[in-house]
C-alpha cells in the first residue's frame, strides 16, 4: 500500500495555515527547551486559553461541568489539561498523551573542577544519546539553583546572541589513530563528556608591592584553582550562587541555537527536542483550539522522565494522572472508586510519540512497506518494543480501525510503520502504561530523521498533519467509539 505526500492536497490557504503552525512550533521548542520550561510556558498558553488550576478550584470547592477547563502540574515538570465535556465522566474521555523531556546532559551535584588551567563541567548523560555527537559544537547551560534560603535562581546561558556558550571537546585527527580504531559506543565515553566552561584566572591587583587576587585576597599564586575561582567569581556575581549551591541545583546542558527551517524550499524543521516535543506542541494546540465544550471530556497529559522509562513523580508511571482524573470527577459530583475505574476503562488514547523516519543514508534498517516517511503525514504504530514486541503495547485491530475512520473522515494523510527491522533495535513509549486501565491506546506521532541527536529533523506537513489528526481524535464521540 502506498501513501502519498501530504504536499499534494494543500492549497493556498492550507500552506498559509501550515506555515503559522510551524512558525509557532519552532518558536516553541527554541524557548523551551527543559521539560521545566516547557511546563511554565505549557501553563501560560492553557491559563491564556481559558484554563484555571486545579488548586485553585479545589480551595473554592466549585462544582465544576462541561466546559470546564482545568490544569493541573507535577513539581513543575509535567502538565494535565481537561476540557469537560457534556457526557458523563464514568463513559470515559478522548486523551493525548505526549512526553516533554529530551536527551541531554546533565550537571553532576558536584560538577566544577579546574585541570590543565581549564575550567570544567562534569555531567551524566540523560537519555539514550551518541556520545560522540555531542562533542564540539556550542551547547547551552539552562535550568534551576535552589539554594537553602529557598531562592530559587533560574539559569539560562548560551541562548542569547551576547551571552557565551560551552563545548565538549573532541581530539584533533591528527592525534586520533586509537580513538578511530575504538567502537562507536567507545569514541567518547559517558565520563569523557565534561563541559568546558573557562580559561582565565582571577585578575589581580597590587597591594604592598605585592601581586594579590581581587576576590579572595590571597597572594597571588597560592591558589591552586585560579581559573576556577574566576568561574564561581562570575557565578556568584551574576546569579548569587555559591560552589555548595550546585548540590540542589538542575542544570541541563543542550545545544545553544534556535530551531530553523531546513531544505531550500523551507519543508522541514531541524532543531532540539524534537522528540518528543513536536508531538507535545501539536497535542497542545490541539486540545487548545477546542472552543466550546466537546462531547466527551478531552484531556491533554504532557509528562516527563520518558526517555529513562517514564519513572518518577513526573513520568507516567506515576500517579499523577490517575489522582489528577479522580480529583477532577469529584469535583463534578461523579467522584468514587468504581467510576474512576469505569471512565479510565472506557478512555481512548493517543499515546502522540515520535518514529523514526526513513533515512536513505541508512536504509538497510528499514523495512520499506512498514516504515515511516518525510511528507507522507501523522505515523500511527500499531505496537513498538523490540525483538518479539518486548515492552509494547500492540493496539488491538478494532481500535485501529476505529482511528483510520476518524483520520479518513477529516482527510488526515497519515501511514502506518515499525520503529525499523525486526530485531534491527526498537524502542518504547509511555502507550503500555495507560493501557493498564483497560483503555485503548496506539502511538501516533511524527517521523524524525537524526532522532535523538541534538539536532533533529522533521516536515512540516508530518507537524501540521499530527495537528489535524490531534484535532479530529479529540473531536469524536462515544458513537463511533462505542
């Protein structure tokens, strides 16, 4: 079965309206590229949209009904939002589900260390990644400080064209025999990846003849760490913050740059954090653009912690959906045990994750009838996993039938794939963790090219097809999913 290009059904006005979608997407993953900042600015749309907080209706008790619309957050890392619909809550909801945290690296609690007359980061990568792609380009410094007074100091270094940026570094070829002889997991290993952050010393001044630092007031020399000194003088300075102060501190290293558009006639999208961030971005707007309350309830789950296995108090496997769900229901006057299992039971989902797109550069992975491609729209895979569908959730037939006849009546383009060959790799969602409730759920989501490299590629008519389809899902109601 052949799929055609999204390209060739759009109009004038269909490019108009998939140009504002991208322009905006690549606005939003160059601003946010944390999962922290990417639950504030999640927060900000839905609030700009409507959307109150859950704490907030819970201290005023107020009865909530359809066209509600609620948000709830996890520590600030991972976000709900429920539109109420008008059937009753017990008969289940239409639910998109994405993941906003990306591959990266991490600042270790006891990171800074000067060697070499070098200033230095130590991290620990986040995520599956290839070492060796992150060496030797600009990477940028964003997250938290939270010191004991309870500050909290957010810290963004490397965006702004006047600010400076850091590096892994990599060794020149003309050195480099044995590392080219060593495998590709080998080239640079994970505690190789030490971000390079200063050079300089402390400048000094005179003092009784004699050379003395500026900031410690020491005689110049007896340091041992001059540069590093210099390095936590200009931290101090600029951001208040102490050497101490990194052991409750989340720093995140990416790659410093704005998202661009790729291709001379500007199809594609290369930036970071794509996934799964173009999925998180389309089911947002999508669960946004609902103007008037819908049939069934729509909720929207935007998590962190999938790329380690969906684990912690942000990711999916935790309870925050769950009691989110629960605390929602009673406050509609539908609340109890019984009927927060029968809602989740009688749920449909889209678990919206990336898949990888074909590449012909490395095509001997793919299966050419089964995979995913540029242009050709939203990717639904029936099940993911690795080997014999290990960790899958594998979407039963009439579920999948029931989600074409929703792509096809809103003329979705979209197409069906495997993450690759069996038994060439794989890879998981968070699709088997809903699912547990009984529900139905399949991943759909956008081909990546480059996936998890710090700078990725997408299309845009794959982006403005997962908006659609996004849109049409949420749309549906109880008859044709009955």
């Amino acid at each position: 079965m052949d799929r055609k290009s999204a390209w060739l059904k759009y109009g004038e006005e269909d490019m108009r309206a998939l140009d504002d979608l991208a322009n905006a997407y690549k606005e939003f993953i160059s601003e946010n590229k944390t999962e922290r900042e990417c639950a504030q600015s999640i927060i900000k749309m839905a609030e700009k949209a409507g959307y109150v907080p859950l704490a907030q209706v819970l201290q005023r008790q107020k009865k909530l009904g359809p066209g509600d619309k609620i948000w709830a957050a996890s520590q600030g890392k991972a976000v709900i939002l429920i539109h109420i619909g008008e059937m009753p809550l017990d008969q289940g909801f239409n639910i998109l589900g994405a993941h906003i945290d990306s591959p990266r690296l991490d600042l270790k609690q006891n990171p800074l260390y000067e060697k070499d007359g070098l200033v230095l980061l130590d991290t620990h990568y986040y995520g599956g990644i290839k070492n060796y792609q992150w060496v030797a380009l600009p990477l940028a410094l964003h997250g938290v400080v939270a010191k004991t007074d309870g500050t909290i100091v957010e810290v963004c270094i490397g965006e702004d064209e006047a600010d400076p940026v850091f590096c892994v570094t990599d060794l020149l070829p003309h050195l480099g025999k044995k590392q080219m002889e060593k495998s590709g997991t080998e080239v640079v290993e994970g505690e190789d990846l030490d971000l390079l952050v200063g050079n300089r010393c402390l400048a000094a001044k005179a003092e009784g003849g004699q050379e003395r630092d500026e900031a410690s007031d020491t005689p110049l020399g007896k340091s041992a760490d001059a540069v590093k000194d210099l390095t936590l003088a200009l931290l101090n300075e600029r951001y208040g913050i102490t050497e101490e102060d990194f052991l409750s501190a989340e720093l995140e290293v990416v790659p410093a740059g704005r998202a661009r558009d790729l291709g001379f006639d500007r199809s594609m999208v290369i930036g970071y954090g794509q996934d799964d961030r173009v999925c998180a971005f389309t089911s947002l707007r999508a669960q946004l653009d609902i103007t008037k309350a819908p049939m069934r309830t729509c909720v929207c789950v935007l998590v962190d912690k999938e790329e380690i296995g969906s684990v912690g108090a942000t990711g999916m496997e935790s309870a925050f959906f769950e009691n989110v769900i629960a605390e929602v229901m009673e406050l509609a006057g539908q609340g109890g045990a019984l009927s927060l299992r029968r809602a989740l039971a009688s749920s449909f989902m889209l678990s919206s994750d990336v898949s990888a797109g074909v590449d012909p550069a490395y095509g001997t992975v793919f299966e050419a009838k089964n995979a995913a491609y540029l242009g050709c729209g939203l990717v639904f895979n029936k099940y993911t996993g690795a080997r014999g569908k290990s960790g899958s959730n594998d979407a039963r037939a009439e579920y999948m039938a029931r989600v074409r006849r929703v792509m096809d009546d809103a003329n979705v383009t979209f197409q069906t794939a495997e993450l690759g060959r069996v038994d060439a790799g794989g890879g998981g969602t968070i699709a088997f963790i809903p699912a547990r409730f009984g529900m139905d759920v399949i991943d759909s989501g956008v081909a990546v090219l480059s996936m998890h490299a710090p700078w990725e590629v997408t299309s845009k008519a794959d982006i403005f097809e997962a908006y659609r389809g996004y849109c049409a899902f949420l749309a549906q109601h109880l008859d044709l999913f009955s």
